[in-house]
C-alpha cells in the first residue's frame, strides 16, 4: 500500500477537510459519531482531530467495522449485502442505534458505490483498480459518511483511518487520511456538478443522472423506456430516488397458518396497509419482536407481491363467475425463496385448492419448504426441477390428461432484478446488460412450458421484479404470437378486485399511456413502481386459455 497516493495540487482539500456544514456539535445519534464519554477523570474529551496520526485510536467503531465486512463480503466474497449485514449485525452485538448506523453506512455506501468511486478516482493518481481491495472499500464508508449521511467530517474521516489501521495496517491509514480529507472538502452537490463538467455530462443525459442518482447509464435507459411506455415519461428522477431510499417493512398475515396475527401486530405499533387487506406496515424497528413472526405464521413481504399474490388467487376466468376455487390445481412454477407460494399456498388451504411449488436448487427448494411449513400440508406439494420440463413429470403429465392442466399458474421469472435495487444494495453494479440475454430466453421457456401445463379455462400471471421491457411488455407479446390460444385478460382488474379501495384508486390512477390503445398490451398490464405505489418495481401480466367452446 505505500505506493498508492493521494492526488496533488488542484485536488480538494485545501481547507483541511471541513465541510460548509459542520455536525459536530452532534454525536453517534445523528452523525454516527461514537458517543464520547469523556476521559477518564470525567474531563472534556481530547478533540481526536488535532491528535497526531501516531496518537490516534487504532481500534474501529464496530458498527464501522461491520459494514466494512460487508463491503468486503461484497466485493470479495460475490456475497448479497442483505444477506451477511444481519449475522454481522449479530456477530458484533451491536445494539439498535449502532444496528441502524452500520446499515445506512454498507447499504448506503453500496448503492451509491459507482457515483462515490467517482469521486474517489478524481482524488488519487491512479485507477481506482490499482488500489488494494480493502483500502478502495474503506473510501467508500468513507465517502458515504461525508457525502451522504449527516456524520461530522471529523469523526467520518478519523473514524474511518482507526478502522483502515485497524484491520489494513498504519500505511494504509496515512494514504485513506488524506484521501478523505481531499474528498471532503466538497458537498456531494459540487462534486457532481465538478465531474459532469471533467467528464462533459449533458444536463440530464442518461449518464448524467447515473452519476448523480447512483444507477448504471444502462439502468437509466431501461427506466426510462419503462416509464415512458407506462406513460410516466416525467417521472425518472423521482423513480431513481426512490432506488436510493430504504422501503418500509410492510407484513403479510398467513391466513390458514394458525390464528390471524395481524391484530397482535397492530397492537404492537403496526399499522394497517391502505392498499391490501391482510397487511401491514411496520416502521417500529426490530420486526422480529412482534407476535407471530418468529413462529413464520407473520412474515415481511413487499406489498407489492402480496398484491399479486392475492390476485392470482382471487380473478376468476371470465367464462365463470363462480369464484369458488375448491378442488382446483395450483402451480408456482419458480417459487424459490417462497415468499408468494406462502401466500397463494395459505389461500389455496383456505379456498380447498391445492399448490405444487416448483424450484430447481435444492437450497431454494428447501427455503420453500420452511416458509410453507406453518400451512396444513394437504394444501401444498414442493417439487424439486427444472420448470421447463414441468411436462415431463408423470404427476403433471397425468393432471393434463385427466384435468386438463393447472388451473392457475404464477410465472414468477428469474430476472434482472432491476425493480428491487432499494433491497439489494450493490445489485445495481453487479448485473450487466448482457445478463439479459440469457435469462429473457429462460423466460420465455419457462412461459411456454407453463402454457403447455396450463388447463383450459385456466389462468397463467406473468411476474417479474424488473420493469424491463425486454422482460415484461416485450415477452407478453412474444408469448401472444408464439400462443395465440392465449388472451390477455387486464391485469389491473385482477389486482382492483383484492386491493382496498384506496389500492383501486391508486392503480386507476396512472397517467394515460402513452404507446398503443385501450387494447394493447401494455395497457392490460401492470407496472408497480416504488415512487408511486410505494411496493417493488414489478410487473404483472395475467393471460387466460379460454375453454373451447368460447
Ligand atoms: C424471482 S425468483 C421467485 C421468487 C418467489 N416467487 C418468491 O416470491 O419468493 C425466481 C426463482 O426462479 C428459480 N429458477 C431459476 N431457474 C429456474 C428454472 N429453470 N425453472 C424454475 N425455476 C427457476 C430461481 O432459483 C428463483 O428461486
């Protein structure tokens, strides 16, 4: 590492690291400085900053530290963020505050890692590959403390050199010193509108709001193709903010897993969804310590696949108006981790309707199994395989030929993700466009091999968690060409008929769209946004194979 230094002459940094707003009056609580007790004999506090460097604390902060092994595992490991921060959170004992603290810190720090990365390139003399892994990570906490969180700069870059000496070494500490006070010496503002004037951005252009909203330019241009196709062609910086800020925890009762859970959570401090029955928002904290959740029978789940699960259970084909659903057959064709097959499993139990969810890694399945444990197990089968051999199974092929097929199934596709950037923090700079190509093919067999087990008279929803178009409107009209036995039914009825009327209101509510007719395909389908319904950023489409005689 004593080979890396900082930039000079010209960089920032001039004024020694101060911000023009200074926090330092705050402590921990807001600035995610440690709380300061003092000295020993009850004294004033040393000011750390007019230490010298050899003076300076070289242990970390462990909610610093925390996120940093986050970052590690990210970066190294190929690890999901949202996945290690809990057993790290647990590992370090961190109370509630310092929990909260080393959350926004990784998962701010990994969303916004291509804009800070940025910011740090022009601050070195070298590409940003020919720093040591750990030491670009650390910029990166770093970074964010300074540039997006309210952390007195003092404390964001000294805390920041106690956690690089700590666990890189004191060389490395001098170098990220000296990094961070260059980089501090701009608000986030200035430094974006320095870097789109160095790199010639265009007010606007795709590359210009990348930087400043932290997505990949490609992810830009998908949005904006989304949106523009659902007629929200205004909406681009509110719909790439909203990527950046935290969703709220909304539950979802299990009916059929025991006794309704909801009021106890109510009671508890959560409130009752206005989109959907059976859920609820909880903004309270450690959700875990609400009734019903550790037993499984309460879970955290977006609302927006609540929304489509309870939909694909409650539309009746329109050749019945009968919306008895006893004796019928259901699949979830990819149903790993099982969040919906829990919810349609649930309402399958209740309804005398029976679930096989399908998913091909033996890990998934047996996620699938756990979450569908509390639900009486007559209602509900795990198979473990491939979905597009779904028809090869002497079980299936037997229901097509004395049934017809399944009644109902949920396609929810492997897909970009790109709907639930705000939950997979480093999402964004992992995926690539050419991951594309690949799973749009899958998609496409997995639709057609459900069509081909989908009985007459049955229903078959088409779910991603990506507003692609490449992998919503433009396989649904695929699908149509390869399957004119297929009709479009709207979606939107589908999800009005279980919503609250508030929910119904709110998918009434879309501006006109602007491509095609009452008709076309986009808008018989649903597009679910985070910055207008407040759930993932999914998309719904629901066909129907009508009976022959129709
Ligand atoms: C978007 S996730 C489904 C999420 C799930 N429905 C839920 O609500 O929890 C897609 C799932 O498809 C599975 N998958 C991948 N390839 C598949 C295939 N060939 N056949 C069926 N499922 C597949 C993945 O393992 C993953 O679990």
């Amino acid at each position: 590492m004593s080979g890396q230094r900082p930039r000079r002459g010209g960089t920032p940094g001039a004024d020694g690291g101060r911000r023009r707003e200074d926090h330092r009056e705050d402590r921990r609580d807001a600035t995610g400085r440690q709380r300061n007790r003092g000295g020993p004999d009850g004294s004033r506090p040393r000011s750390r900053s007019a230490q010298a460097p050899s003076g300076r604390r070289r242990k970390a902060d462990p909610a610093r530290l925390v996120a940093f092994r986050v970052l590690r595992a990210v970066s190294r490991d190929d690890a999901y963020a949202n996945l290690t921060l809990p057993g790290e959170i647990r590992r370090a004992r961190l109370d509630r505050r310092d929990a909260g603290f080393a959350t926004e810190l990784a998962y701010g720090a990994l969303r916004a890692q291509g804009t800070y990365d940025a910011i740090i390139a022009a601050c070195v003399d070298r590409p940003l590959d020919a720093l040591d892994a750990p030491v670009l990570d650390a910029l990166r906490l770093g970074a964010h403390q300074l540039l997006g969180m309210r952390v007195d700069p003092h404390a964001a870059v000294s805390e920041t050199v106690a956690l690089v000496r700590a666990e890189i070494g004191a060389g490395p500490g001098g170098f990220v010193n000296a990094v961070l006070r260059r980089l501090s010496a701009e608000d986030r503002e200035t430094w974006m509108t320095r870097l789109a004037e160095e790199k010639s951005l265009e007010p606007g252009s795709d590359e210009d709001l990348g930087l400043r909203h932290a997505h990949p330019s490609w992810v830009v241009r998908a949005m904006k193709q989304a949106l523009r196709l659902d007629g929200r062609s205004g909406e681009l910086e509110a719909a790439l903010a909203a990527d950046n800020a935290a969703p709220v925890v909304h539950l979802v009762d299990l009916p059929a897993a025991g006794e309704p859970r909801l009021a106890g959570a109510l009671a508890a401090g959560a409130e009752p969804s206005d989109l959907l029955e059976g859920a609820a928002v909880f903004r309270g904290g450690d959700v875990g310590r609400l009734p019903g959740v550790r037993e499984g029978e309460l879970r955290v789940q977006d609302i927006g696949s609540q929304w489509i699960a309870r939909a694909v259970a409650g539309s009746f084909t329109p050749e019945t108006v009968d919306p008895d659903v006893a004796g019928e057959h259901w699949l979830d064709l990819c149903a790993g981790p099982g969040g919906k097959a829990a919810l349609l499993a649930a309402l399958a139990a209740e309804q005398d309707a029976a679930l096989v969810a399908n998913e091909p890694s033996a890990h998934r399945a047996e996620l699938v199994r756990q979450a569908l444990a509390p639900i009486r197990t007559d209602a509900w089968t795990v198979r473990e395989g491939d979905g597009r051999t779904i028809g090869e199974d002497p079980a299936v092929a037997d229901l097509v030929s004395t049934h017809g097929g399944f009644d109902r199934i949920l396609v929810d596709a492997p897909c970009t993700g790109l709907g639930a950037l705000r939950r997979r923090p480093e999402a964004r700079w992992r995926r690539r466009p050419a991951d594309l190509a690949e799973l749009t093919v899958l998609q496409e067999e997995l639709l057609d091999a459900a069509a081909d087990v989908l009985a007459p008279g049955g229903l078959l929803a088409y779910v991603t968690c990506s507003p692609h178009v490449a992998e919503t409107v433009v396989q649904v009209e695929d699908l149509l060409r390869r399957r004119p036995d297929l009709r479009l039914l709207d979606a939107h009825d589908a999800m009005t008929a279980v919503s609250s009327p508030q929910g119904a209101e709110l998918l009434r509510s879309g501006p006109p769209r602007e491509a095609g007719g009452e008709t076309s395909t986009n808008s018989r389908t649903v597009q679910l946004w985070p910055h207008v319904h407040g759930t993932d950023a999914m998309f719904f489409a629901l066909l129907l194979r009508p009976t022959q005689s129709d």
